[in-house]
C-alpha cells in the first residue's frame, strides 16, 4: 500500500503561482512515476504533468511553459510549480503514484486550485 498526501493548493488571482507537493509513503518501489491530473466539475480527469524517478517528464500542452514538475526522490516527493495561472486551471489537482513492478495507480485525495479572473 502507498499513501499519497498532497498539500499546497488554494485560491489565486490570474497571473499568480502556487506550488503543490505530494509526500508518498508506503511500500515505495525505487523505478516509479509519481505526477499530477487535474479534474474540473462536469469534466475528465487529465493528466497535467509527470516525472519518473529516473528523471523523464511529460507535461500537457496546456501548462508547458506556465508548470514545472520537479522531484526530490530521497523524500519520495513531487512538487508542481504553477505560475501564471489562469481561470481554466481552476480544479482539483490530484496526486498519483505508479510503481513500474505493480502498474497499479494510487491517488491522493486531491487539493483544490481555485484561480479568479
């Protein structure tokens, strides 16, 4: 079992930043990807951003430029940096962890990222 506990998020202005970190705990397996998706009301969840513990990174179209995803692999944490944010990035961004060795996806409970216009 891995326990995911996310932290960081809130209400902004548009243009500002925040940064989200997600803490696993657990049964943690060295090869694994650790990543954040995002789910607005009335829509799917998706993937924002994701990095493996050996360093590559995928990060939707819709944030290149504006978020950063970044680790630190001896705390077994994901971080996201968010800046120049916009209304559309309103929603509930969620934790995930993959162990390579399972394929089996855990999820945090999610941290809500409220952005005003």
């Amino acid at each position: 079992q891995v326990q995911l506990v996310e932290s960081g998020g809130g209400l902004v202005q548009a243009g500002g930043s925040l940064r989200l970190s997600c803490t696993a705990s657990g049964s943690i397996f060295s090869g694994n990807t650790m990543g954040w998706y995002r789910q607005a009301p009335g829509k799917q969840r998706e993937l924002v951003a994701a990095r493996t513990s050996s360093g590559s990174t995928n990060i939707a179209d819709s944030v290149k430029g504006r978020f950063t995803i970044s680790r630190d692999n001896a705390k077994n944490t994901v971080y996201l940096q968010m800046n120049s944010l916009k209304p559309e990035d309103t929603a509930n961004y969620f934790c995930s962890y993959v162990a390579w060795s399972e394929m089996y996806t855990y999820w945090g409970h999610g941290t809500q990222v409220t952005v005003s216009s």
